[in-house]
C-alpha cells in the first residue's frame, strides 16, 4: 500500500500535448481536447514540478528559489487546480488535509500585494479545427477552386475573368 505523501504528489500529463516554451509563458496544445492554454510562469513551474516526486511543499521551495520572492502553498494549490480543470495533469491532486479554498483575492491579500504577480494563471481558449479556420467566398461569388466555395452555388459573374468552376 502506498503511503500518503506518494498518494498525493501531482503528475503532469504529457502525452496528446504540444508544448511551446516562450519567454514567462508557456503554450500548451491539447490535441485531445483541440484546447490551447497559456501558462504564466508560475503555471508553468508548477506544471514543469510535477513530477510524481516533487511535493507540495518542496514546490513552494523551488518556485521562492527561481522567482526570488516568497511563496505559499496556498499558490501551489491553486494552480494545481487550475491545471486540474484544463485536464493538464494525470489526474487531479486533492489536499490530503482539507483546508477552506481561498480566493484568489483572499490569496493576494495573505500573501501581499507584491506577489499578485505570482499568482498562476492558465488561459484556456477552444482551438479551432482547419475546416473552421478557413475563409471561405460567399455564395454567387467566383469560384477559383472547390476548396474556397462556401455554398456550394458558385455563379457566373461579370466580375469573373475564367468560367466558374465546379463546387464540390
């Protein structure tokens, strides 16, 4: 049986994602999901530490280490959740000691108004597939090739200098 602290030590997901490091961010594609998520850096940190053998409080440590400013577990956990949500780790990580969630209002006022700028934060936005990205031409309009036709009407115009061709 596995003790409680191996129990509750997050996991990143690592498969089914692309990730692209830029500078305080990180990106990160969800082909699953075809979901984009922008990390900040301390996401992206807390991301990156979990690892299956880095805790909670071991996190803290390292995230005051490489942002030089103090940080509290209450932030580690509230990006563990928010990664949670975006399906961007194994399976969600629960506090093995349940304590009252704090808001990210009531975190900024613990932990200083200073350190706002520590606060995860992951932005998730619904990819769009190829087919929906496309510009398509309206109907009646001239078509040049069936992948540019939206109507599947395409008509002759004055306009056009070729005759129309065929939607498919």
């Amino acid at each position: 049986m596995k003790k409680q602290d191996e129990i509750n030590l997050p996991v990143a997901r690592e498969a089914g994602l692309i990730v692209q490091e830029m500078t305080g961010e990180v990106l990160i594609y969800d082909q699953e999901r075809q979901k984009a998520h922008c990390l900040n850096q301390t996401a992206a940190l807390v991301w990156r530490y979990s690892d299956g053998k880095t805790t909670v409080a071991q996190m803290a440590r390292l995230l005051e280490k490489e942002m030089q400013m103090p940080v509290a577990e209450g932030l580690i956990w509230m990006a563990l959740e928010q990664l949670g949500k975006a399906h961007l780790m194994n399976e969600r990580v629960a506090r093995l000691t349940p304590r009252p969630e704090l808001s990210r209002r009531q975190l900024m006022k613990r932990v200083g108004l200073g350190a706002a700028v520590a606060l995860p934060l992951v932005s998730s936005i619904v990819a769009p597939r190829a087919v929906q990205a496309a510009t398509l031409l309206p109907p009646g309009a001239c078509c040049t090739s069936p992948g540019v036709c939206g109507s599947g009407v395409c008509s002759p115009s004055p306009s056009c200098s070729s005759p129309p061709k065929a939607c498919a």
